[in-house]
C-alpha cells in the first residue's frame, strides 16, 4: 500500500474549500414561482447578509467522491470488523434508516395535538410492552437518551422511592469490574459509591458484599454479564441480600444482547433495568449519538417514573398528571427516530430471532476467545457470554504491550477491541465479536491476532511503530486530547 498520509496533492486529502471553484454547481433550483421580493423590503436590515455565505461550490460528482473518501479515513461497522467490547458494536440493518426517514415520523412536530401523532404514541407504546416482555418487568419510560442518563434517571427513581418510604440513605454499591458511568452518574446523582470487590471468578465477593451492605445502602448497580462478559452466577443471593436491607437492584443492561430470549432480569428479581437501544436493538453508534436509553421498572416503582407516560386506553394518551414522579428528563419524549429503529429491528426479527441473536453472540465470543487463549492469558478461565476479556501482560517480556497490539490490528484493517477496561485485569483485551458476524471474519480475525502475537517476539520494533497502513500514524494520544486539531495537515 502507498503512503497517503503526508502526499497533499492527491485529491482525497484536500479540504473541500480548497476543492472550490466559484460558479461550480451541484444542484439547480426549480423557476420561481411567486413574484420576487427584494429582502430588504421585507425583512429586518440586520436579519439580511451583505455578502454571500462561504461555502464550497462543487460538483455533483466532487461533493460525493469528496465524502465517499472521508467516510474510509475512519474505520466504522460498514467498513469491517469492530470488536470493541462493551460496545455492541454489531451490524445495524440498513432497513431501519429507511424507516426512520419516512416523512411521517421526520415531519412530526413535537407540539403536535394529541389527536394528530396517535401513530407515533402507538409506536413508543408498543415499543415500551415489547422491552417490558423482553426483561420482564412492568413500567417503562422511552426518555433517557442514552444509558448513561438511564442510570440517573434510575438512581433518581430510587431516590424518590427511599424518600416516599421517609429515609434519607447516603450509598450505592458498584462492583469493581463496572463500566465507568456507573460511579459517574451514581456521583453526579449525590451518592457515595461504594465499591464492591470480585472474587476469584470474576464475580461479586458474597463475603464482601455482606460485609458492605447496611442501613445507608441505597441500592446497588449491577451489570450481568458483567464486563469480564462472565454471567454473575450468585445473582440471586446478590439481589436477596440488597433487598433483606430495603435496597433496591438495578440493572445495567448495557449487555442485553446475551441475555434476551434466554433470562429475563425481572424474574430475577431486578427492580430497575436500563436499555442502550443503540447497542441491543440496533442504531448506529460510536459518533456520539443520538442514543436511547428507556428504562424499565416494577410496579412499585412505576408511580415515580418521569412524565409524560404514554397510556392506552381509547386511544393513546400522554399522561402528565403524575404527583410521585421525578419530573422530565429529556425535552418532549426522547429520541424519538431511535425508537422507530429499536421497534423495527424488534418486529422483524421476533421472538425466535431475538432468541438466535443472544445465542449467536455467546457462540461468536466463545468461539474467538477459545481460539487466542493460547496466545494471550484468559486471566478468568471459564467459558463467557457475548463478550470475553483477555491480557496482553505475557507481550511485556517482549517489551510489547495491549496498546501496541491494538495499534497493529488497524494495518491488518480491524477495529481494535476494547484495552485496558475492565480495571481489574492488566493489559486488557475486551472483546466483543456480536451476532453478526460470520465464521470467515472471526477467522481472519484470530488469524491476525495471532501474527500479531508472533511479531511480539520476531520483530517487537514493527509493532511499535503501527499502525503504518492507515491516513493517520500512531497518535501522542495525551496531546490529542489536550490540543485538539482536526484540520489536515498535509
Ligand atoms: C455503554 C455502556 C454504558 C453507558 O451507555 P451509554 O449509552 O454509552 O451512555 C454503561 N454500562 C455499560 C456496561 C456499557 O457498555
């Protein structure tokens, strides 16, 4: 492959300013219709321009090779595989867009009367019993825009549920192996986390927990699989000693796609569940959103979820009138196009496909997990659900480390799984194949991993120095978070 990343003068690596020529056209207008009108005239002087806007005039053609060619800069899903765990970072089918730009959902207005969206509140309707079915519990509200905000939505539930009960309690446990917005929303909401240690499996200490829980203990957060990808076996006795002290269990459902069709967390004994619609049911992610992150609670709980509530009785109806709830937390009803995806996405594949997507996801993960384990360390050896953890710590002999194998899975086209979460493990490796990809992917995947692992100990200096087939070489990733530039420089 040549080098592209320091030649200017070929045409993929110019900005699209410097690509215009004045007078270049990629559209045309249709004849007017209606008298012209001198703005001037009509509107206010220091609401008209006095000189034309700047921006880049461009053909047809150039506009679309222009965007074409970013769009391969970066890697993404569309591009090959992205095995980053934690992420669900799985093939969105392309039908959901489709529906989400039908004319009748892009042009709702949110103030619309009642009367005129009813197809729409039929929607979320529908869209919040089939969650409710697939996690077995009872009340739901679509709002949170990511899950994130459904962890402070669900932390602000569990407060207002403590208050109604007349105690003030100060703490909520998390495990060490959690993803970081646990502790970040449970501090933003004003508790005190308190951190819960992992066992030898790589599951909730029993002991520890014991230990910890008492009459100041909130709740606690759970992830299950957790991020090791290892499902918590003891969750019931984990749930049963929360509640003994009036604590409630939430549920991080961030790794929902190994569970649905097989464990329905209410059953369980959950009290809370959020949603990450964008990883499980399908909207593109990555970029920074739009997300959803709906959650799903029990029927005691249901009185404090926040308004409005969509209800069904003749016709659907918008409920405000709810003195127990927490409020709003999101303008009018969320992101309301990532919902017609999630309902898409849940009406075509149905039950049985749901099913076939938690099984092929497990089967997926064990399959690339059993396969390296020879070559990287499986620091918790058992067999794992949709997403497994492995160590790079065997590569410091060669003075090789995870970033470095990360780096070098780019020169062979991957996207790198996640490194260096979950806390708990050194130089981790976390990933997370999803259900759809195929047997010859994952092949070329563990084919690349183990070349990788063999350029550790021939030639350690080449993994260094990768990626050297990708635009942009390796970054100082310090300085690139403190003097953010994303002008090309050539
Ligand atoms: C992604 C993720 C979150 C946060 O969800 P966002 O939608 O990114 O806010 C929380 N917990 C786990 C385990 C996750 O993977």
């Amino acid at each position: 492959m040549t080098d592209r990343s320091s030649d200017s003068s070929r045409p993929e690596s110019r900005l699209i300013f410097e690509k215009s020529r004045p007078g270049r056209k990629g559209y045309s207008l249709p004849r007017l219709d209606v008298p012209p009108v001198d703005p001037l005239q009509t509107l206010p002087k220091d609401l008209v321009r006095t000189d034309p806007p700047e921006l880049p005039e461009l053909s047809e053609p150039e506009v679309v090779r222009h965007f074409v060619n970013l769009s391969v800069k970066n890697h993404h899903v569309d591009r090959g595989f992205y095995p980053l765990g934690s992420c669900t970072m799985k093939y969105n089918p392309k039908i959901g867009e489709e529906l989400a730009r039908l004319p009748g959902f892009t042009q709702l207005h949110p103030f619309q009367p009642e009367q005129t969206v009813q197809g729409a509140l039929q929607l979320m309707w529908e869209l919040g019993q089939l969650l409710l079915e697939i996690v077995g519990l009872d009340a739901i509200t679509l709002q949170p825009a990511a899950g994130a905000h459904g962890e402070f939505t669900g932390i602000s539930i569990i407060r207002a549920y403590h208050e109604s009960q007349g105690r003030k309690r100060r703490k909520i446990l998390i495990p060490d192996s959690a993803h970081g917005t646990n502790p970040a929303s449970t501090t933003l909401s004003g508790y005190l986390s308190v951190k819960v240690p992992s066992n030898r499996s790589g599951t909730i200490d029993l002991y520890r927990l014991k230990d910890l829980v008492d009459d100041d203990v909130a709740g606690i957060m759970i992830t299950n699989p957790n991020t090791l990808g290892i499902f918590e076996k003891e969750i019931d006795q984990v749930i049963e000693i929360i509640h003994d002290k009036g604590g409630l269990v939430y549920l991080d459902g961030a790794n929902l796609n190994a569970l649905i069709g097989i464990s329905r967390p209410g059953d369980c004994g959950f009290d809370i569940v959020h949603f990450n619609l964008h990883k499980t049911f399908s909207t593109p992610h990555g970029g920074g959103g739009p997300g959803s992150g709906p959650i799903a609670v029990t029927e005691r709980l249901a009185r404090f979820l926040p308004v409005p509530v969509i209800e069904k009785g003749d016709g659907y109806h918008l409920n405000y009138d709810r003195s127990d709830s927490i409020g709003k937390v999101h303008s009018f009803y969320g992101n309301f196009l990532v919902m017609v995806k999630a309902y898409a996405y849940l009406r075509m594949l149905g039950p049985e496909g749901l099913y076939d997507v938690a099984k092929a996801s497990i089967l997926n993960a064990n399959y690339l997990i059993q396969s390296l384990k020879d070559d990287y360390k499986l620091p918790y050896p058992c067999f794992c659900m949709h997403e497994g953890v492995l160590s790079g710590s065997g590569l410091k002999a060669f003075g090789v480390r995870t970033l470095d194998v990360a780096k070098r899975l780019l020169d062979f086209g991957f996207h790198a799984p996640t490194i260096y979460f979950p806390l708990i493990v050194s130089e981790a490796l976390m990933i997370e194949p999803t259900e759809t990809e195929s047997i010859e992917t994952l092949e070329d995947f563990i084919t690349a991993m183990k070349r990788i692992r063999k350029e550790a100990e021939t030639d350690p200096e080449r993994l260094k120095k990768a990626p050297t087939q990708t635009p942009v070489r390796r970054l100082d990733e310090v300085k690139a978070a403190r003097e953010l530039n994303v002008r090309y420089q050539g």
